[in-house]
C-alpha cells in the first residue's frame, strides 16, 4: 500500500502552475523554484519533481507520461499474478502426476 501523500492534488497543480509561469517570465525565473515553494510551505525538490513531471506529461520534456507510468506498473502487477498463478499450476500438476504414478502401482 502506498504512503499517504503528504501535499494535496490542488497544492500541487497550483504550485506546479505558479513554478511553470515564473519560470516563462525571464525577470522572475532565477530562483523561481526555491522562492515558490518556500511561499508554499514545500520542499523545493518536491516542487521541482512536479514541475519535470507536468513538463513530461505535457510533451515539453522527453520521458515515461504519468498516465504510461501507472499502466507499466498495472501490467508488472498483472505479470507478477500470472507468474503465481502458473507456479502455482506447475506444482499442482506434479503433484497430481505424482499421485497419478503412485495410484497406479498399487
């Protein structure tokens, strides 16, 4: 289970938006980050991996979308389930096999 989050969805589309637009402005982009988030009350690494995330998703930066990232992980999960399940059939059917083989040579 993941860990609850400790920013709000609109905390973050906010702070995200406000980084975004000061760092379009020449005048107010150096230290844009930094100055956001201590306004925010958020760490200024935080920030960053937001802005780089909604830059991804919105097709500005190259990298995994957040919509491609959660699907990847849905797929490993399915994968990881389907891995148990054949183990899981692999040694049911040794064992009937082999309860087959002892039956018989009684």
């Amino acid at each position: 289970m993941a860990a609850p989050k400790k920013y709000s969805p609109e905390l973050r589309e906010r702070a995200t938006r406000m980084a975004i637009e000061a760092r379009a402005d020449p005048a107010t982009s150096r230290g844009a980050m930094k100055r956001i988030a201590e306004q925010l009350g958020i760490h200024p690494e935080a920030l960053r991996t937001w802005v780089r995330q909604a830059e991804v998703d919105g097709g500005v930066r190259p990298g995994a979308t957040t919509d491609e990232t959660a699907r990847i992980a849905e797929l490993e999960r399915e994968v990881r389930e389907l891995r148990r399940a054949n183990e899981i059939l692999k040694t049911s059917a040794a064992f009937f096999a082999a309860a087959e083989l002892n039956r018989r040579t009684k």
